[in-house]
C-alpha cells in the first residue's frame, strides 16, 4: 500500500475533537509547515498523515491538552505535469495509484509523433530526470514532470 508522504502544496483538515478551534484548514507552504493554534510551526514534509496526527497530540499533549484526539484527513495534493509529444500537455491533479499510462490517458493520449516506450520523469526536488519504460506498473508521484520524447524515425 501507497503512503502518501506531504510535502509543500499539499492541502489538510486538522480536527482536534473537542476543541473545533484547534484545528482548521491549512495549506502547506514551500517550507513544508504548517502554523496551527497554540502549538505554533510545525514541520510536515515527509510525513504521512497519520504520522502528523501523532506529532500534533504529542505537542498538545504537551502542556495544554490532556489526552488529545487529533484527524488529520488529506484534501488535495500537488498536481503532477506532463510535458512534450502528448494532445493536452499541462499540469492534471493527482490521483492515488495514478501510473504513467494513466497520466498519459489524462493529458489525451500520445500524439503520432510521440516515443512510445519510454519517458523521462523528474520526481519533484531532484534535480535529474530519468528514463522510465511505459508499462501499466510504473508511479507516478505528486509533483513529478513527465516528458514524453519524440521519436526519432
């Protein structure tokens, strides 16, 4: 099973029960924290959201909330972006267990022109792309850049 790891961009709704005024709607910013009621920044980026649950309750728990119950539930996350040889190159939402097909499918498909057996995908803060075979089992993640080449005839 796929965990999703935040990062900045993401959007999440935290839910302290008990106190509604805890918790809210937030965006993560490029930072990758988030500034909640009482407890200040605190640092999201490679967490899942289970994990930012339990980081929450232990900074409440600390000093101003005697047994917390905290939800975090995930709203929406980066988008992914799909560049060269395919009809609506662009940037599309991304969907849990989206593979590179299917990313494909979502940006119309290849054009006539397009190298069909591979493509370049750069994963979101590196610096490199990397070739990448087309088959119904390759992920794709939020924020990656995918580059369908043309082929050469």
């Amino acid at each position: 099973m796929y965990s999703y790891a935040l990062s900045g961009g993401d959007r999440v709704r935290v839910v302290v029960f008990g106190d509604p005024a805890l918790g809210g709607e937030f965006t993560i910013g490029g930072s990758g924290l988030i500034a909640l009621p009482l407890i200040g920044d605190v640092d999201v980026r490679g967490l899942t959201s289970t994990q930012l649950q339990a980081r929450i309750a232990a900074r409440l728990a600390d000093g101003y909330l005697k047994d917390p119950r905290v939800a975090v539930e995930v709203l929406s996350t980066r988008p992914f972006y799909i560049l060269g040889e395919v009809n609506k190159p662009g940037e599309y939402g991304f969907a849990n267990g989206l593979t590179i097909l299917g990313a494909v499918a979502e940006a119309g498909g290849f054009t006539y022109r397009a190298r069909t057996r591979q493509v370049l995908i750069k994963h979101a803060g590196e610096g490199a792309e990397t070739v990448c075979d087309v088959t119904a089992t390759t992920m794709v993640a939020p924020g990656d850049t995918i580059r369908v080449k043309e082929r050469w005839f």
